[in-house]
C-alpha cells in the first residue's frame, strides 16, 4: 500500500493527548493520527448513508408527522408509554 504524507498542525493540548495515547499503546502518534482519522471518516460515512437514505424515504413519503412523534417523546417515562411511530 502506497502512503501519503499529510502535514499537520496540532494544538499543544492535543498534540499532548496523542502524544500520551501513543505512549500507553506503544505505538508511534503517527499511528493514532491515522486510526483517529480512519474512526472519523467512518463515523461520518455512516451519518452521509442516514441521511441520504431519509431523504429517499421522505421523497418516497414514507415519513412520520411531527405530532405523531412529539406524542411519544411526550409519552416516554409515563405509564401510557406510546410505542414508536411508524411510517405508514
């Protein structure tokens, strides 16, 4: 696998506290800088795919009204707990 170089500039705090996760991992922070930005990416992949998949379902109409699920956050922690809303 070919590897490209990235200058990064990094705040004395921060660069503090991959300094110290390298340490306890024994691992260079060059490796925590990458493994950091490998969970960033796909944290934000993950909520790309959610938010396309809710705007195909919406144009597909397949939503829920706002009143049908401000009633059951409303509901949430009562004894008339309301299951959750579905599309119809």
């Amino acid at each position: 696998m070919t590897k490209t170089s990235l200058d990064i500039h990094l705040g004395p705090d921060l660069s503090d506290q991959v300094t110290a996760i390298a340490k306890v991992l024994d691992r260079p922070a060059s490796w925590v800088v990458d493994q950091a930005i490998r969970d960033f990416i796909a944290v934000q992949e993950g909520h790309l795919r959610a938010i396309e998949e809710g705007i195909r379902a919406a144009d597909a109409g397949k939503v829920v009204p706002h009143e049908d699920v401000v009633a059951w956050v409303n509901s949430w922690g009562t004894d008339n707990e309301l299951p959750m809303p579905s599309a119809d």
